[in-house]
C-alpha cells in the first residue's frame, strides 16, 4: 500500500487517505496520539524543517506516494520534503514563505488590495511607536500565525507588555503588529489549480477564533451566494487577485476578509486545509471532499471532474461544543433540545480538551441559511449557558 507522509493528524483526512488506498504516516507533536495501527513519528516543532525530514529518513518509509499537512504549521516542511524526496505537488520553499509570514504576505499583495498595515515587532519596540504608526489600537500576533493563539488586541502599554510576554523577545521575525480592522469577517475555502480559482464557497464565524480562545463557542456556516451577490462577486474577486499577486501554488487554501462599508479588506490567506469542520460541512453542502482535493493535489492528479458550484438545497454549518460556563451538560440534553444532522458530545471530566476548548463538536442544517444561523446561534448559548438557555425541537 502506498504510503502518505502526513504532517499533523485529523480524523477526516485519515478516513479520506484510507479510503483511497494509502497508508498514512503522520509526524505528529504530543501530546496528539494517532488510531492504533498507524505509523508515526514524534518530532519536537512540526515547523522544523530539519527535524521533519530526519525523522523521515530514519523511518525508512518504503513507497511513497506525497506528502501533505492538516495545518500551517507544516505547509513549509511539506513543500520541503517534496523537494528533497522528488515528490509531487508543491515544492517552492520560498513562495511558500508568502502564505506563512504575515508580513511578507502583506507586503507582497497587489496595492490595489485593501489590507491591514502590518509591520515586525523588533527586539525593543515599544508601544509608543507602534501606536504612532498603526493606530492606538493594533494587533500583536505571530508572524507565522497561529489560529489566534498568542494573538492579542493590544490598546495599552500594559496589554502590549503581557502580550508579548508570550514569546521569546529574541527575534525580529518573530511577531508581527497590524493596524486594527473593527469589522465582521467572512472566510473563503476554495481550489487554485494552474493559476485560476476553480472553486470556492464561502462562510461566517459565529464568534472569530480570538474570542473563541478565550472562553467562547466557535462556529460557522456556509452563506447563501444568492442572499448576497455583491459580496460573492468581491469575494471571488478577492481570491482570484490575492493568490495571482502571491504566485500561489496549486492548492486548496483559506482566506479571510473583513466585511467593510467599502467592500472586503484582506485578512490573511493559507494554502492549506480549512480548519475545523469547513471541509465536512462543505463537502455536505456542494458535494466537493476538499480532503479528497488536497489528497490528489499530493499525488499530483489532474482533475478528473469539474467542481460543483451551484446553488446547494441545504446549507450546513458546525459548532465546536465546549463544556459550559457553570453547570454540565450532557449529549442527551443537545439533543433534546436541538436537530443535529451530527452530533459528539463528551461530558465527563477526563475528556481531553482541545483546541478553542473543543470537547464536542456538531453539525447542524436548513435549507434557508438565515435560519441555520439562528439555530446556531441559539445552540451556542444554550452551550455557554449549561443548558439554561433552550428552545424546542419544532423551533430549530
């Protein structure tokens, strides 16, 4: 059986990769634990270039078909282990520096493309200057990314010196600050293949990933194009000048965007997976396996078939369920109160949390998409409340 190189793991890539025939081999950080029966490797930073393909050659892996990553963290590593092991898919290091560093990214767009300013935070900056620059309000956040992790709004010298303390103070290409965009977001999933945008849908977070680190539910859905064509239009737009202008790779990628009175302002762009649900609820609203896309992009396939991109009869959209703010919840009680197409759902103390303290997660539909947010919506509270918060089943 052909063999995978799988930087990370994710359940419905591994399913994916299973049902295609291929044996996964995942390099993986603790405390993350693969199914039993698969072969993996434990490496100390997935971003090290070096420890990655060592730990590959020592596995002495026969038989290997790609190698591809379930998040940012390991888009490098993988276009480098292409290179070095003359494997399909894309192996230009350097560009793929555009998708990870933000302010190479930024600097590098189009002018003409509204974004935020963005600059390094050097050894030594202090807040006076980035506030004189950027705003009194900015962003202080990994240059590399992170989902929101060490990301902070910072509005005081107070807030900037706790937000820093969060990394080394080492180095000059560690951290980025950007001006503050105060406006909603939407995000863009989608297919690039030979320098055109072959796919894309796009979607709305509940609550952003920042507020969702720190103690909210994160969810999203699938928005209805025809509710707003405008917004479509400048989306697709958007993408198609975003990843021309950054000479991206054939990929499946993710792009943020702020929703502005003068229409979308950039946000940043990946050339991975989308994260969390995106692919499953995608995949149940157009038909389109973006885990089967990003697998055959590592193979090096032609595409054997045009992508859907009509209008779907339902939209969907998930929740990642996280134990509530006081009282307990159980499985039994979601489901009491809400129709969930899926539904997993831990309530015991020993359950592992996991990212955006994730103990559960579920998938929810309607065939009008205002009324798939207010479910959402109001299973999000009933969430954070402990069930203090309901409706009925006929009401969902």
């Amino acid at each position: 059986m052909p063999t995978m190189i799988v930087i990370g793991f994710r359940d419905g890539l591994d399913e994916a990769l299973r049902h295609r025939g291929l044996e996964p081999f995942y390099i993986v950080q603790t405390p993350v634990n693969p199914p039993e029966g698969r072969g993996f490797t434990y490496v100390t930073d997935m971003e090290n270039a070096q420890e990655i393909l060592r730990a590959v050659l020592a596995a002495r892996l026969d038989d290997i078909a790609g190698v591809l990553t379930v998040h940012e963290m390991g888009v490098f590593g993988a276009a480098y282990l292409r290179q070095q092991l003359n494997l399909p898919g894309n192996t230009d290091s350097q560009t793929t520096l555009y998708f990870r560093d933000k302010y190479l990214q930024k600097s590098k767009l189009p002018p003409h493309i509204r974004r935020a300013r963005c600059r390094y935070v050097s050894v030594g900056t202090s807040f006076k200057d980035l506030a004189d620059d950027l705003g009194e309000v900015f962003v202080v956040k990994p240059a590399t990314g992170a989902g929101a992790l060490r990301t902070a709004v910072v509005r005081s010298p107070e807030e900037y010196e706790r937000a820093l303390t969060l990394f080394t103070g080492q180095s000059d290409v560690e951290v980025v600050a950007e001006s503050f965009v105060d406006a909603p977001e939407v995000y863009i999933d989608g297919v690039w293949r030979n320098g055109d945008l072959k796919w894309s849908s796009m979607s709305r977070n509940h609550t952003s990933p920042l507020s969702a680190v720190q103690g909210g539910v994160l969810a999203a859905h699938i928005l209805d194009r025809r509710r707003r064509p405008t917004l479509s239009q400048q989306a697709e737009t958007l993408a198609r000048q975003a990843l021309a202008g950054l000479d991206a790779p054939d990929c499946v990628f993710h792009l943020e965007a702020f929703t502005e009175d003068a229409g979308l302002t950039f946000g940043e762009c990946a050339i991975r997976l989308p994260g969390a649900l995106s692919p499953q609820v995608n995949k149940l609203t157009f038909g389109v396996d973006l885990f089967d896309v990003e697998i055959g992009l590592a193979l090096g396939e032609e595409p054997a078939e045009p992508l859907n991109s009509g209008d779907p009869d339902r939209f969907y959209g998930y929740i990642l369920l996280r134990r509530p703010k006081s009282g307990s919840l159980t499985q039994q009680d979601f489901e009491r109160n809400f129709r969930f197409d899926e539904i997993q759902y831990s309530s015991s103390p020993d359950t592992p949390v996991g990212p955006y303290g994730r103990v559960g997660q579920a998938i929810v539909s309607d065939q009008d998409e205002l009324k798939l947010q207010e479910t959402i919506e109001e299973i999000m509270r009933f969430n954070t409340a402990g069930g203090g918060y309901a409706q009925s089943p006929g009401e969902s």
